[in-house]
C-alpha cells in the first residue's frame, strides 16, 4: 500500500456540477503521486460532524477541465485506495433512454454496456507482465447498492415537487436495476445511436462510468454509481437532439440533491465498511484472477501492482 494512507474509509467521486459535499470540514487536501500518476484533482480529506473522515476527489478536475476521455481513473482509484478507501460512491451526469427515467430522476443501475473505443487505459495490469481476468459479470458492488436503495429512496423522495425540472409536476424519483451505457465522447450520440442503445436494452448513458468501475474492482473496492438524469438523449422523435445548454439546465439541482444523498449516506456507510460485510464480495476477488507467477514477470511491475494489492504482490 502506499505512504499515504489516511484511514478514509469512504471515497466520493464527484461528477458533472458536483464539486463538492455539504456537511463536511475541511480537514486538507492530499495529492498522492501513484504509480499511475496524479488523481485528476487534489483529494479532499473531510469530516463528517461526527469525526469520521470522508474522501472527496472531483472527477474532471478542479473548473471541469479534464474530458471524459482523458480523467485519469488509474491514478484517481490507486489514490483513494491508498488512502485507505474500501467504498466509493460515485455520481454522474446522465442521459436517459427511457421516458420513465425522467431529468431530476436518480439511478442506481447494476449493468453496463461498454461502447467506450479503447483509448482509455482500463486496467492496472495493462503495459505490466503480469496479467490477470477481473470477475465483471455483476459490474457494481451488489450489497452497497442495495444498502443505499433504501437510505438513498428515502431522501430522492421526499425532495420538493418538480425535483431538477420546474416544469415536472411530480416528485423526482430512484430507479434501480437499469443498465447504463458508458460511450466515448466528448461528443453526444446520434439519433441512431441512441435508438440502438435502448433496443439493446440501455436504460441511462454517461461518459464517466468506465474504467472507473472496472479499476475499482482490480483494487478490490466496493463501487455504486448514484446516476442523475439531465436529459432525455436523442431519441424521442420531433424533439431537439440533447445540448451542453440542456444538460447545464438540470446540472445545479441536481446536484444539489446529489449533496443531499451523501450527507444522508456517508456517516452509516462508513460503519457499515468499517464493522459490516457490506464489503465481503470484493475482498479477496482477485485472488484468482491474477495468473500464477512466472518468471517472465518483472520485480518493477509487481512493485507497482503492490500499490493496489499489497496481499498478492508485496
């Protein structure tokens, strides 16, 4: 494990329009240089009123400076490992590919559809001589989802009519069990696009979610994806195709409802990491997914990979 271990049990990752948490002190700000580089923002070390410590790390940087494509997921999710972070609980912009999902509506989805083109390195073991076959079949942490379904509803649920979108008339809403399509951008989908993504079964779109998820499982952390919808895509026929400007619309409120969420989530999710099982199935996951050691193996890349997995490596 890294020098830099903070005991931060509790990592968030800021998306779109969320830059920072509510509740929370400021303790410092840490940047721990990784293997994989720098995280793409220095990582804000906070406390709950409580005491307990919070990590908070904003995905594109501080302003919103980093596109999708070029966020530095390696060195984002070595960092907070490093720290000491087992949960993450991350958040998104999203687009929706089904007129329930409504913008202001929030999604806990637990399948991803990876339509990303391959420029982003999506592995620890990538350019190493150690290779290794991460489990992905369930992409998300089944047992934090499912714990923050209750905890998450109750708050998504009693905010005020209309949510996000002052032309809605009904309250904003938390879906579960939908599947979210990560794509390359930075551009939006086309019409086609769009229409395709939902007849194979996608439910909301992003650009965020891959490799984070993945990497997340390498390192042996439990990872949710608490997804806010801003628009409707391009897929409704006689309506405009989805712009910057439309997502930007529901973006602040939504985000102010994100903050909501975590304040309500954080300090239980920190007991259930510390005393739980909440975190059971990542324990021990890549145990079998590393392939047995050879000699072709290099001393410098099992050093490396001791960042993240100092059981198998050290």
């Amino acid at each position: 494990m890294g020098a830099d271990n903070e005991n931060v049990l509790v990592g968030v990752i800021g998306g779109s329009g969320l830059y920072h948490l509510d509740n929370l002190t400021l303790l410092k700000t840490v940047n721990p240089e990784t293997p994989w580089g720098f995280p793409s923002s220095p990582i804000a070390i906070c406390v709950l009123p409580s005491g307990t410590k919070v990590a908070f790390l904003a995905r594109h940087g501080a302003g919103h400076a980093i596109p999708p494509s070029a966020v530095p997921a390696r060195a984002n999710i070595a960092a907070l490992k490093a720290l000491g972070v087992r949960a993450i609980l991350a958040f998104s912009a999203v687009g929706s590919l089904r007129e329930e999902l409504a913008p202001g509506d929030f999604v806990l989805p637990d399948q991803i559809i990876d339509r990303t083109k391959g420029v982003r390195p999506a592995s620890f073991f990538e350019g190493t001589s150690v290779v290794a076959h991460a489990a992905f079949g369930d992409p998300f942490s089944g047992k934090l989802i499912a714990w923050l379904e209750e905890r998450a509803r109750r708050v998504v649920e009693a905010a005020e009519e209309g949510g996000a979108d002052p032309a809605r008339t009904t309250k904003p809403k938390l879906h579960t069990g939908k599947t979210i399509v990560c794509m390359e951008g930075p551009q939006f989908s086309t019409r086609a696009e769009s229409r395709m993504y939902r007849q194979w079964g996608g439910d909301i779109i992003n650009m965020s979610v891959l490799p984070e998820a993945k990497l997340a499982r390498e390192a042996e952390l439990g990872y949710a994806l608490m997804a806010t919808v801003t628009d409707y895509d391009s897929w409704r026929e006689g309506e405009s195709a989805v712009t910057a400007a439309e997502v930007f619309k529901t973006l602040h409120a939504n985000a102010a409802l994100s903050r909501q969420v975590a304040a309500t989530v954080l300090e239980e999710l920190n007991g259930a990491a510390a005393h739980g099982d909440l975190l059971t199935e990542e324990i021990g996951s890549m145990q079998y997914s590393i392939m047995p050691r050879s000699e072709q193996q290099k001393p410098e890349d099992r050093q490396k990979l001791a960042y993240i997995l100092p059981n198998y490596f050290n």
